[in-house]
C-alpha cells in the first residue's frame, strides 16, 4: 500500500484493503462498516490474471477507476440484539443426530411446522454460496429464504422489500449464525428472530475485478469514500 502512494491509518480510514478470500471481506465490513472495501485475491490462491492482482488494483484504486458497488445487508434481531450480515443468516441444527422444527412467518401463507437441518437467509451478493448449494439458484433481488435438508421438499422463498420475517423454534437445540463470525448464538425451544433486507449496505471498489477473469469494466467514475 505504501509503495503505491497510499498512507497507512488505524482509525478513520477512506477505504479497506481486503486482501485474501471472501471471508476477508465480510470480516472487514464488520470491523469497518459503511467505509469502502477493495477485496483483492491472494494471487497463490486464485488462478487471476495479472491485471485482477494487487498491484494492478491498487494502481487503479490510486487513479479513481475502482468501480464503486453498493450491497444490500440482513438484519437479524434476536433477544434484544441486532446483527448485521452482508453474506447471509443461518439457523442449523446444534446437533447433526437432531432435526429442529420451525415456523416461518414470511410474504404469502404462512409455511406449516417445517422439520429439517434449518434455514438459510441470503442477500443477491451471499446468494452464490451456501444458497445456492441448497436452491441451485440465486437470488437477484431482496432477501432469499432455503431451506436446509427438509424432510418435505420445499422451494424458496423470496422477500422484496424491508419487511421482516419472524422464525419460531419449535424444537431444538439450534444455534444462528451470521456471515462468517464464529460466536454461534444459541437457540432453544420457543425462541424467536426476525429476519429483514437492512438499509444499510456495504460499499466495495472494484467488485467486478473479482467477478471477471478476462477484462475489468472501467466506467471512468473516481473513486469518492463518500
């Protein structure tokens, strides 16, 4: 970073450098939320062309050509608290050996006692993972609900809006999480959290770097933390 003409900070920074993996990424939106992010891969680990490296991204951070992207968060409130996801919400079974049973009270009617491993919420940005490994699908827009290993198949469900969905533990033991944080909140029977598309989002230069192998789309705009 230095080497390419930027100052190093430990507090009040324009912009974040992300550089590993995308856990990296949502590990810094939660120590830096709402200051803009630059991911870039580590080259030993990704198979990218020099132009998607950090030298050539820093250099393009430095003359304004980062494309500037804006992603959608969760909210979660359980017991008072409230958390923030830029990837997605998930509620599992604390044992594998045990099933848990829910109710979702979501857009629509109302979904019947479900029995399975959980639920998955995802923003579009997070719907490419674990999301997707469930549904073979991702969500384009709003909040995306799969559900996990059900004992009756069961298709997604979308969300538009900010409107909250509200999840009942019928049985447990179960344990939520968010993003990639470790500290697993638990949840026993009779338990109950919301869901809901968050108006706060994250701001990440240079996205489309990662999204693309062959060309980085350059659309003139500079790069303004603001």
């Amino acid at each position: 970073m230095r080497a390419a003409g930027f100052t190093l900070v430990t507090s009040a920074p324009e912009v974040v450098l992300c550089h590993g993996g995308d856990g990296t990424l949502l590990r810094a939106e939660r120590d830096w939320p709402g200051v803009p992010k630059v991911p870039a891969r580590v080259g030993a680990r990704a198979r990218l062309s020099p132009e998607h490296q950090l030298p050539a991204i820093l250099q393009r951070l430095r003359d304004g050509l980062l494309v500037r992207e804006s992603l959608g968060k969760l909210e979660l409130s359980v017991s008072g608290w409230r958390f923030l996801a830029m990837n997605d919400i998930v509620m599992r079974n604390e044992s594998p050996a045990t099933a848990v049973r829910f109710a979702l009270h979501a857009e629509g009617p109302d979904a019947a006692e479900v029995t399975g491993d959980g639920l998955v919420f995802a923003t579009p940005f997070g719907s490419t993972g674990y999301y997707r490994s469930i549904t073979r699908s991702v969500v384009h827009a709003g909040l995306g609900i799969a559900f996990n290993n059900s004992t009756e198949p069961l298709a997604p469900v979308l969300v538009s809006g900010e409107r909250a969905v509200e999840v009942e533990l019928l049985r447990g033991p179960a344990v939520l999480v968010h993003d990639n944080d470790v500290r697993a909140l638990p949840l026993r029977e009779g338990h109950r959290f919301s869901v809901r598309a968050s108006a706060e989002q994250a701001v990440v230069l240079g996205l489309d770097a990662l999204r693309c192998q062959t060309c980085l789309k350059m659309d003139g705009s500079r790069f303004n933390p603001h």
